[in-house]
C-alpha cells in the first residue's frame, strides 16, 4: 500500500482508468475469439460478414489508447489472413 499522498491518489486514479479502460479490452478480446472459431469451424460466411465488427471494436481500443495504433493493425492483418486462407 502506498504511504505518501500522490501515490495513494495515484492508485485511486489507476483503478479508475482499469475499469473505465477494461470493457472496451475484453469485448474486442471476445470479437476477435468468434472470430478464430468461426474459421476453425470453417465457417467462412459468418466470418466474413463478423470481420468488420472486429475491425471496428479494434480500431475503438486503439483510438481509446488502449492498445497501441501498430498493435490494431497488425490484429487487423491477422483477422483478415483468417479469412483469407
């Protein structure tokens, strides 16, 4: 536990900005995941249709800093490298 004022503000500010920040994390994790099964179960069609929601839930979590903008386009490349071969 911190002892000194700031960082125990800066605790308090760091739980905030995790919570604020997780949703937008794990949803574009879940996309991202029906996507892989999607194409393991070789269903190309739903894939397809699914892939510009996941390109839009990653390119949210990059504009909300969450990930790095060249972390989104590499998923990006590799979603769309699923469906591709």
């Amino acid at each position: 536990m911190p002892i000194i004022k700031s960082a125990i503000k800066r605790a308090r500010q760091n739980t905030v900005r995790r919570s604020r920040r997780q949703p937008y994390k794990t949803h574009m994790k879940t996309m991202m995941r029906k996507m892989v099964d999607l194409t393991n179960e070789g269903k190309k069609d739903e894939a397809a249709k699914l892939l510009p929601s996941v390109y839009k839930t990653i390119d949210t979590a990059a504009k909300k800093n969450i990930i790095h903008p060249k972390n989104a386009a590499r998923k990006k490349s590799r979603m769309a490298k699923l469906i591709a071969k």
